[in-house]
C-alpha cells in the first residue's frame, strides 16, 4: 500500500475513490430504474421527514441552550401520479417510542399494488459513509446486489415484502437525494407549517390559565394535501432531466 506523507493529499485521493464508487452505483440504480421503467413499473417514492415540535409552534432555540424537544415523523410517499392514495402516518419519535412498524410496509405495498399495478419503490439509502469508504490503496469496487433490509426511522422496508406484491425496491445513494422528489414534497410541507401555523391554533382562557391548541394533524394534512398534481409533475419531471443528465454524461 503507497504511503502519502501529505495529509491533504491523501484525503482528497480517497474522497475521490470514495466519489467514483457513489457515482458508479447511481448509474446502477438508473439504469436499473429505467429498465424496470420500461418494463411498465411505476415509479413511486417512499420516505419520511421529522417534524420538529419546535417547527410547528414557531419557538426560537436560538439562545444557545439545547432543548430536548418532540419530534414527529411522518411516512408517505408519491410520484408522478401525486400522492398515493394511502394514508400517512404519523409517529412521535422520543425516548419512549422507537419500535419500529414492519407491518405498514406490506400494506402499502398491497395498497401501492391495487391503485398502480407493478411498482418500482424507490426508498433513500441511509448514510453509510465509514463504511462504504474505501482504504487508501485499493481500488474502487461497485458491488450489483439487492438492497438489503432498509430501516426508517419507524417502517421496515423489505425487498421480499415488495416482491411478494410484485414489486421492485431500490435504494437510491445518499449523495444523490436531489434525485428523490419527495425531499422538494417535503421541503414545501414544512413551508407551509412555517407559513400557516397561526391559522390552526386557538387559544383558550380559563380564569387564570391561558392555554395555545395547534391542531397539528389538520395543519399536517392541509399542508400535504396543498402539494397537488401539478406541483408533483413539475419536481418530477425535474427529477428525470436529472437522471437524463447522469445517464447521458457518465454512462
């Protein structure tokens, strides 16, 4: 194995294999994607965001002391077609509630299966990076293989559940998130909390009491539901130049 004195040296030698191995492996999840793609699967993303507490009542953190606050995450997913036609879920994520659900996994798929036939389910990979990391010295590898098991936070993802509906699970690389609509999805659901918490709260006085309601499920609803078709197509379609880009300069 080469010695390199110089640290800078060394560190940009093997972010660069690093980089070569990432972008190897996004060409093999498009590639795949598109032949799925053409073999008449549909495309659908599925995913979750965490909903600070903190977020959703507009309280500022910013004095410098750290604050243990809850924290929901919600599950849904959605493509081309707009939303699925499942419910969402919602989780509240603490120390006391980290079970994870392997059972919702399977009802969308079956749900996913009913409304679209055959799908492509593509989920983020989580970051992996010190173990993906290559050692100085050796030559970057791409591995073609199934996705293994894929943890959310609260849903179990598992490739035999989506085959067992006919379904394709793929893992997108983590370094190429801006190829998953859903990240834009959610981006405009936490806009829009920002934007209209004030609408779906209420206060309520009781003599010496003043308590603040914030209906956290309508405003959670209304705001997903504001992300409509149109705005779906436009993010996926920016998603697909993306994808043309890679396959047409790297492949």
């Amino acid at each position: 194995m080469p010695h390199f004195a110089n640290t800078l040296l060394r560190n940009i030698i093997t972010r660069n294999s690093f980089d070569n191995i990432r972008r190897k492996q996004c060409l093999q999840y498009l590639k795949t994607l598109r032949t799925l793609q053409y073999d008449g699967f549909k495309t659908i993303y599925f995913g979750e965001t965490d909903i600070a507490e903190s977020l959703v009542t507009g309280e500022d953190l910013s004095d410098g002391y750290f604050v243990q606050t809850p924290t929901w995450c919600i599950v849904h997913a959605g493509g081309r077609h707009g939303w699925v036609p499942w419910k969402y879920q919602m989780f509240l994520r603490d120390e006391l509630c980290i079970k994870q659900e392997d059972s919702l996994f399977f009802e969308f798929c079956d749900v996913v299966k009913k409304t679209y036939g055959k799908c492509a389910i593509v989920v983020k990979e989580r970051r992996q990076q010190d173990k993906m990391r290559p050692n100085v010295g050796e030559e970057p590898e791409v591995q073609v293989h199934a996705p293994s098991v894929i943890n959310l936070t609260s849903i179990v993802c598992c490739p035999e559940v989506a085959k067992s509906c006919g379904h394709e699970l793929l893992s997108l690389p983590s370094p190429y998130n801006y190829l998953n609509p859903l990240d834009s999805a959610w981006s405009s659901l936490k806009w829009f909390i920002i934007n209209n918490r004030k609408e779906f709260c209420f206060h309520y006085i009781d003599s010496v009491y003043s308590y603040q309601y914030i209906l956290l499920s309508d405003l959670i609803s209304k705001g997903i539901e504001r992300i409509n078709l149109s705005k779906w197509k436009t993010i996926t379609n920016k998603v697909w130049r993306w994808e043309n880009y890679y396959l047409g300069k790297f492949s």
